[in-house]
C-alpha cells in the first residue's frame, strides 16, 4: 500500500477547517453532563447528535446503543481488503459539570476561539479528540482514493465515562461480538507538552477499600479503661502507619506478586522527557517528592504499584479534649495496579494482611467498592510502532512515550476483547481537564486529524491481519 501523501492530507485539512471547527462548536454546546440526572436528556442529545455526524461521514452502520444509564455510540465501516485488521476507536461523548460562576472566562457550553485556543466544556476531554477522527478519516479517505477505510473501523464512543463508566464493562460483555477487533486506539489522553508528542503505552490500574473498625460498643472513658483495652482510631493509625516499609515499599505480603518490571529502555525513555521537578512540585501544590526508593518521579507514577491512604477517621475531633476511646475508626485506602497483577489476588493480599493486623477486640469490615484493571502495551508491538510513525509523520520530529499513572475503562476493552491498546491523544496538561477554562490547542487539535488520517494506512500496511 502506498502511504498516504502528507501534502495532500495537510491540503485537505486546511479545506475543510473551518466547517470542522463549526461542527466541533455545534457538539460542544450540548451539555452532556453524566453526572447531573438533570442533564440525562443532553447526554442522549450529545450521541444522537454524533450518530447523525458519523452518518454524515459515511459510515455504513451507526447505532446508539442503550446501557442501564446513559447511551454509547457504535459506528462499524469495512474496508473491504481480506488483510486488513480491525480497529476499535474509543471515547466519550459525556463531559464534567460546568457553570460560569465556577470561575470560567466563558459560557463553558459556549465554544470561545481565543487566538490559537478553543475553549468549552469537553474541547479537549473528549469530544475534541473524537472528533478530529472524522476528519482525519475523511482526509484518508481523499488522499488515498479509497472508498473504505484502510482497516475495518469501528468506533465506541461511551456516555459514561466521567461518572465512573458504571454500565461500561456490562455493554462491553453484552456487545462483544459485535466490538470484537485486533486492535484498541483510544483516543482519551494526551501528550507531555505542546513541543514535546509522546505516545501512552500503559494506564495503571485501581481497587480501593473501606476498613471500618468497631471496639467498644460506645465510647468510653479513657482513665477508666484506656490502656486495658484495643483502640480503634489506635489500630487504624497502626494499619496507616504499616502500608510501607522504610523503603516506601508497599508492605503487603504478596502485593508485588507479577508485577512487569519497567525494561531498562522504558527507563532511559522515560529519562529522555524534559521532566522539571520544579514544575512538577508546583502543579502537585507539594513540597518535596518522597515514593518508593529507587525510581524517579514519573517511574513511580507511571510504572510502579501504590498504597495510598485517602482518609482516617475516628473519635472526637471537636473543640477541647474528650478523653475516650472510641467506639470506631474508618480507613479509605487506595492501590493502583500495574500489568502482571491480578486483581483479586491483591485484594486476597489486602484481606490477610488486614486480618493478621487487627488484634482481637476489634471487630472490622473490609470492603472494596471497585476495580479498574491496569493495561500495557510493549514498545515493540507493530500496532504501537505504527501508531508512532502517524504521530512522527503529523509533526514532523521524534516521538517520546509516557504512561498514564490514573485510571480508566480501556482495561475494560483489553480484557473482555483480547486485544492489545494504543492511546492517541494530543491534549496538553494546560489543557485543564475537569477545570475551569477547558481549551484545546487548535494547532494541537489539526495535528490529531492528521495522525488519524496517517494512521489508518500504517496499520494496514505495517499489521496486516494474519
């Protein structure tokens, strides 16, 4: 296959920049907000609205599909070539709450060009970067003379993200045949900086718990009984305290247990990005760094397992002294997972180490409201390889690679599908995802359309399916 001619595709872009950018603003008026019932009629508007653009676009199939929540989006286009492999689009189509008395320059839900940026409730997460797909396919589509794509194109474009994807992975399951694909581009992350495009190879995962610790039926006098018999908010703070060892490493027997390590080229990649600790500090609002000795900042945040604890709580907390010991105390901890652990053996881990903590006495109850798995894609993989070349193509200069140290659904697609991940993403860090004044970088926003437009021709020619 020959690959698509850059000046071509940069020709067609610039053509049709402008009726993009309109469409774009169109979609972004909808206030498809998951997390307010109030707003669930604008989250159904925002995929009609969608449905109707990809119709447009001229996919064959497109359909809304219905959850036990909000409605995802489903377009399927087959190239037609016996060789070529599937590819899975993910997205969404649902965006944070938003209100100019938050602290917004603008209407959030009316789109504002200022210079070089556009700024709007969902500019950047997500809708901006589902969007450029369309024109990117478009663009493919004129440069090559195709009437079909280069690869069988699917797009799942969910409504639930940002409330958590609480009926994701049940579509998924439901659906499966119909999603089934050799490959998964999501498109809802970004890149380092605005100089700097990196590809994500990974997302780590996430099991959070509740300990809820019960000693006295009531609070009781600490003079009377303190001392002689276990403190609750006493064996919360042991178990706190007890999360790491004098090396930051998470203390639970078991919890490393396959872990996949970082390989010695990820390290010197990660090393390669123009990390300004500085900066780092003042975005994390902290005041020095402190993790798990020897890794660096990003390698922890990206690469390695953690133990966190989200809140302890327990006694009187009141003005003045009330000399007591309580009948409860309360921990939240949190524990993000990398590739090559199971989950359910962490949480196994967590429930012995729990139960071997806590003295008799103390009744407890552990739970664990939720689960995200950790995903990884290897450098070497030709789907990601040629995910780089698109990248490397659209902006003309190397292209790093970073990792993503939250959480998300494509763990979710990588299981149930079996099939491997790649991230495409443009957005910027000053992008202010889940912020007041959400922009996207419109230079940014045209150089996605062109990956896009890239990459659908290096998948076919570079990963043909076997």
């Amino acid at each position: 296959m020959t690959k698509t001619p850059d000046s071509v595709v940069r020709s067609y872009i610039d053509l049709h920049r402008a009726e993009f950018l309109s469409d774009l603003a169109d979609w972004l008026r909808i206030p498809s907000v998951s997390a307010d019932p109030a707003r669930a009629g604008d989250v159904r508007r925002s995929a009609e609205w969608l449905a109707a653009k990809l119709r447009e676009t001229g996919f064959p199939v497109v359909e809304v599909w219905e959850t036990e929540g909000l409605p995802a989006v489903f377009a399927e286009w087959p190239s037609g070539d016996d060789a070529a492999p599937t590819v899975l689009v993910y997205g969404h189509h649902d965006v944070q709450p938003a209100a100019k008395e938050d602290g917004w320059a603008t209407d959030p839900f009316e789109p504002a060009v200022v210079g070089e940026r556009l700024y709007a409730r969902g500019a950047a997460d997500d809708k901006g970067q589902v969007f450029f797909h369309t024109l990117g396919l478009r663009a493919h589509l004129a440069a090559t003379g195709r009437t079909a794509p280069a690869v069988n194109l699917k797009l799942l474009i969910e409504g639930e993200e940002e409330s958590g994807s609480p009926h994701f992975e049940a579509l998924v399951r439901r659906e499966a045949g119909r999603l089934a694909t050799d490959l998964v581009v999501v498109s809802d992350t970004g890149m380092w900086n605005e100089t700097t495009p990196t590809v994500c190879t990974g997302m780590r995962g996430l099991a959070d718990a509740q300990i809820d610790l019960y000693g006295p039926d009531t609070d009781i006098h600490s003079g009377s009984f303190g001392g002689a018999v276990p403190n609750p908010a006493g064996v919360a703070a042991e178990l706190a305290a007890g999360l790491h060892d004098e090396d930051r490493r998470v203390a639970i027997p078991g919890f490393y247990d396959g872990v996949v390590e970082l390989t010695e080229r990820e390290r010197e990649l990660f090393a390669a990005l123009p990390f300004d600790r500085d900066q780092w500090l003042k975005t994390a609002k902290s005041y020095d760094t402190r993790g798990e000795a020897g890794y660096s900042v990003l390698e922890r945040v990206w690469a390695r397992p953690t133990a966190e604890v989200n809140g302890i709580w327990g006694g009187y907390t009141g003005p003045g002294g009330k000399t007591i010991v309580p009948a409860d105390a309360h921990l939240k901890l949190s524990f993000r997972l990398v590739a090559g652990q199971d989950v359910e053996a962490v949480r196994q881990a967590v429930r012995e180490w729990v139960a071997a903590k806590v003295p008799a006495g103390i009744r407890y109850e552990l739970v664990f409201p939720g689960v995200t798995r950790p995903c990884l894609t290897p450098l070497d993989h030709p789907a990601l390889q040629a995910t780089v070349r698109a990248m490397s193509r659209a902006f003309e200069q190397e292209v790093l690679y970073t990792r993503e140290g939250g959480s998300g659904p494509a763990a979710d697609l990588q299981d149930v599908l079996g099939a491997p991940v790649v991230f495409l993403g443009i957005s910027v860090p000053s992008d202010g995802w889940h912020s007041v004044d959400e922009k996207v970088e419109l230079p940014l926003l045209a150089k996605g359309v062109e990956t896009a437009a890239y990459l659908w021709g290096e998948l076919a020619e570079s990963w043909p399916r076997a």
